[in-house]
C-alpha cells in the first residue's frame, strides 16, 4: 500500500467526484503537460526504439490494440511493436503456457516476443507510445491499466477500474508489475480508485522510474 509519510487516513478517504472538479482539472492539466513534455524529451529514444523494432523483424512498427477505458469507451492503445506478426492469432494455442489468472495473459518467455521486444519491455519503451493517448484524454498518466478485454469481460468489484481513465503507470506497476496475480492486482487498482488524489497520482509518478529501471516483473 503506497501511504506518504504524514498521510492521514482521512485523506485517503475516496474521492466525492460531484465535488472535486477542480482537482480532476487539476489532473487533466497534469497529463497534458506531463504527457507534452515527456514527449519533446523522449523524443529521440522513441524514434531510436522505432527505428530497432523496423530493422529487426517485418512489421509495423506501432501495435494498436482496442481496450476498454472509462466509463466502458473502447479505444485503440498504442505501442511500440514487441511481439512477430500475427502473435495475437497464437495466443488461442498458448493458452497453456499462459503463467497468469484471472484477465491477465502473461509467459515470461514469451516465443513470440522479438529480440528488440525483449529489450523495449523490460524497460518499458514499448508504453512511451501511450502518452498520444495521454494527450487524447483516452488515458491518463496514472490510472489502472488499460485490458485487452471487452467491457462484457468485467464483473463484480472489476467494474470499479473503469471509474477513472485508465493510466501509463499506476499502483500496480509500482508494485510487481506482471509478477502480481490479478487479484492482487484488481486490489491494487481499486485502491487507486477509492483513494485518488493529486498528491497520490504525484508520489507514484516519483516511484515509476525506479520501479521500470529495476524491471522486476517485466516481461
């Protein structure tokens, strides 16, 4: 549980949205400058990433993948391309190896994963895509993480997640990443939910880059 030091139970209490248009501005404006800026500073790995997934196996070099967002609008995520073509009509034959439960779909060595793949994932580069969405308001800069499932897919206390736009980084990558079993995730996510605040969305910004640097549970 990600609790600052000085942090009351009171201010983790969940959020009235009726009565906190001012902090969700707030929030908005954070991710588009955060998103805007990251963007002009990351430009050139982007563009280096972008050039290494090209020369390394055929394909596009973006994936875009339809995911459910909030309130249940569906929309196209964007990556940077990590897997072969075609990886997703394997997924059906895979289903065996598949090392995680509940939504997720996860194999640490994944057969389809390219040799750049391998590399952008364990640091992230492959999301760096997402901040265009950031900047569309599909998503935000914290949030839970967007699923490739349908709306449909998701019942009981799962439904909660798409309360909030869903996020580039958020409790559960702070805290294990793929390595989480999804009710541990779905914990984490409803956490966020109930208790987000700005300085909640501030201090997990502050944890993600040591979180991705360490690269436990990436891949």
């Amino acid at each position: 549980m990600l609790v600052s030091a000085g942090e009351t139970a009171h201010d983790r209490q969940p959020l009235d949205r009726q009565s906190s248009w001012g902090a969700l501005a707030a929030k908005r404006v954070i991710d588009l400058m955060g998103a805007s800026v990251l963007l002009l500073v990351l430009a050139p790995v982007l563009l280096t990433a972008a050039v290494a997934v090209k020369v390394d196996t055929a394909g596009p070099v973006l994936f875009r993948q339809r995911r459910t967002g909030w309130q249940g609008e569906e929309f196209h995520v964007l990556k940077l391309r990590t897997m072969r073509v075609g990886a997703e009509r394997m997924r059906g034959t895979m289903a065996a190896r598949n090392e995680a439960d509940g939504h997720l779909f996860k194999i640490r060595d994944d057969p389809r994963v390219t040799t750049v793949g391998r590399w952008l994932r364990r640091f992230s580069l492959d999301e760096l895509p997402q901040l265009i969405n950031v900047l569309t308001g599909q998503m935000s800069l914290v949030g839970p993480r967007p699923l490739p499932v349908e709306d449909s897919s998701f019942t009981g206390q799962a439904c909660r997640r798409l309360q909030v736009r869903p996020g580039l980084t958020g409790l559960w990558q702070i805290s294990g990443r793929s390595d989480l079993a999804w009710e541990d995730a779905l914990r984490l996510d409803l956490e966020y939910v109930d208790t987000w605040s700005i300085r909640l969305d501030l201090a997990i910004l502050f944890r993600t880059l040591p979180a991705v640097l360490r690269g436990n549970g990436a891949y």
